[in-house]
C-alpha cells in the first residue's frame, strides 16, 4: 500500500511535552487532568494546545509548526504557564521525569478512548505499568525519500539523545540501578522499541500494510517507536528522550535534535552518505545508554570502535554548530554541553535521594522546583 508522505516545504520544528500531575500535600500523582482541564476551559476557552493522554494524571502541551527552537519554546512555555493556573487552585503541582519516583501504577486511571482501550486489552499488564512520561520532536522533511536515511542515521546518535535525557532512574519506590528506565520499559509493548531498519521508503511501505493486514495496527500513525515517520505531518518523529525536567534542557535537546535532523538532509543535498549502524548495534547502544546514561561507552561505526559517549558529544556539538547557527539556535545547541558539567536528571535525582537518606517525596520536590524555575 501507498503511505502518503506529503513533506514539508522546510524544516519545521513541533513538540510534545508530557507534564505529571502531581498532588501537592502527598506529592504523589493525581489523576484530576479532567478537573484540571475544566479550570483551563474557564480560564482560556478552548484549548488545543493542552492535550489528554494516557493516563489521567498527564497533560501533554502540544505545540504549533514554529521555524525556530526559540519559538517552540515560549509556544510550549505559555502553555504550560497556563496549566500550572489551573492546577495551582486544585491542588496540583506540575512535574515532568521519565517515572514517578514513587507512584504505582495499580492507582493511576486509564484515559478512555478507543485507542487506549484497545491497547489495554491487547497489551494487559505490560500497557497498564507503562507509568512514564516523555518528550516527542518532530522536525519536517521534504521528501518520503529522504526520511528513511535521515532515520537510520539519528540511530546512529540514539545513545547521545537518550543519555542526556535520563530521568527514571527511580521507580515504585526503588532505584532500578538504570539512567533510564522509562527506555526499557516502553519497548516491552509490541508496537513500541527501535524502529525497523528499512532500506527505503517502499519498504516501510510494504511494512505498514503487512501490519495492517495482520491486525497488528488498525491505522498506519500505530507504531509507537522511538524514532518514527510521521507521514500525517510531513515530519520525522524523534521520541527517544524520557520525560525533561525544566526549560533550559527542553530547549537544548530540541535544538540537538532539530540541528540533527537538517544537518543530515544537507548531506544528502551534497550525494554524501548518511552513517548507518548495524541494528545489533543500535539495539546495544540502546540499553547502555539506557543503564549508564553519561558513563555509557557507545558503538560509532560497523567496525565497532567505541568512546565514551560524552567525549563523543564534544565533537558532535562543534560538527553542528554551523547548523544551529543558521537555524537560529547556536544558544540552545551551545547549551547541550552544560547538561554533562550539572549532572543529567537521573544523577540529580539520585543526589537528592542520597543527601536526604532517600527521601523520595524531597526527590519530587526537586522535580517541580526544577520545572517552575
């Protein structure tokens, strides 16, 4: 079958917040988006930038198709500005990780929507623990001919991505010993984890349909991988980061990956081949960046050659420079850099935990200090 992939004119940028409701006596998670939504309708009138997810103790801030890092932003800023005046009235403070530090997930509410209830009866147990949070950019390409190289390639900088965003290190009350946990557990549903390698865009085609055929999906937008085509928006998808706990690091890792994304379409402007790693490796790079985040020694190539994968970031940051430069976001991309030098959530949150005799509920504080600052 013909996926329609109708591309996009520039690379634009969009993205997808997922903010935690969190109670602010017990600091536990509140499953009141409904209540909190009504608060924003009286506020605000409609509102279709905030949207339900899941669970109902999420609000995820959806931005509009903006050119610019800067933009998306103050876009998802005022968003979430608006949010926290709804939720400060109801008891609700805000907080954004890739797990709850202590909540269970036999507590928390399904949103009801054919979509979830589908996906719950298919995938039981595994759909009902999926209590994490995440961050979703889309950046627009041109052409179907050009996003399947442009994904292969962003495989090859999977590890960068995930390690400078890990922030489940902790979750139901116990540290699980990984930077992300969030990673590990989404991929445990069927249609979730690391895209396919295709060779082009044909075959991802003929991928769609053998899914659609078999049941396995009932629209061609149901595969949940971390990075994805998004053929009804013209974008390439990248949902590799767990959830980011404060603005200035949102605005960093959206401009890496913006950067990312037009620096490899410009190679393929100039007939240069795009790297590519064999999906072992990619598939390895996943879980060590998943279990030592910045501590992660990754695989560059097919020959495996490997560094540590804060090194390797040095290097990448000044290849894409130039980029961000004329895609007005050398401040944010220059930003990246600080995330190593003041520790990644994941090592922030274990420092609080250690400094407070592992005190999970000053954990959450920290959380939503980081994200109202």
């Amino acid at each position: 079958m013909a996926v329609d992939f109708p591309g996009s004119p520039r690379p634009t940028i969009g993205v997808e917040w997922e903010i935690a409701l969190v109670d602010k006596r017990t600091r536990d998670l509140s499953n009141i988006a409904s209540v909190v939504f009504d608060a924003v309708e009286v506020l605000a009138g409609e509102t279709p930038r905030l949207t339900k997810e899941f669970l109902r103790n999420t609000v995820e801030l959806v931005t509009d198709v903006h050119d610019t890092v800067a933009e998306a932003v103050d876009d998802l800023s005022e968003s979430l500005d608006l949010l926290r005046r709804a939720a400060d009235p109801v008891g609700v403070d805000l907080m954004c990780a890739g797990t709850h530090p202590f909540g269970q997930w036999t507590t928390q509410v399904v949103t009801r929507t054919p979509e979830y209830d589908e996906m719950i009866e298919r995938t039981r147990w595994w759909g009902r623990q999926m209590l994490i949070w995440g961050v979703h950019v889309h950046v627009g390409v041109s052409s179907a001919e050009r996003v399947i190289p442009i994904l292969n390639a962003m495989l090859v900088k999977y590890p960068h991505l995930l390690a400078l965003s890990a922030s489940s290190p902790i979750w139901a009350g116990l540290d699980t010993g990984y930077a992300s946990n969030r990673a590990l557990m989404f991929q445990q549903l069927p249609t979730a984890g690391l895209p396919y390698h295709f060779a082009d865009w044909s075959q991802y085609e003929q991928f769609i349909e053998d899914q659609l055929r078999s049941g396995v999906i009932s629209r061609p937008g149901g595969m949940h991988w971390d990075i994805r085509p998004a053929p009804k928006w013209g974008t390439l998808e990248v949902r590799v980061f767990d959830g980011i706990t404060n603005r200035a690091e949102l605005a960093a890792l959206v401009a890496l990956v913006h950067c990312l994304v037009v620096h490899f379409d410009e190679c393929l402007d100039r007939g240069e081949e795009l790297p590519i790693l064999q999906p072992w490796h990619v598939k390895e790079n996943k879980w060590r960046a998943a279990r030592y985040g910045l501590d992660a020694e990754v695989i560059l190539d097919p020959a495996c050659h490997e560094r540590l994968v804060t090194d390797d970031l040095h290097d990448l940051l000044e290849q894409l420079t130039p980029t961000a430069v004329r895609l007005g976001c050398a401040d944010e991309l220059a930003a990246v850099a600080d995330i190593p030098v003041q520790g990644a959530s994941y090592q922030r949150q274990r420092c609080v935990a250690d400094a407070t005799g592992g005190d999970l509920i000053a954990v959450v504080d920290s959380l939503v200090d980081e994200l109202r600052a």
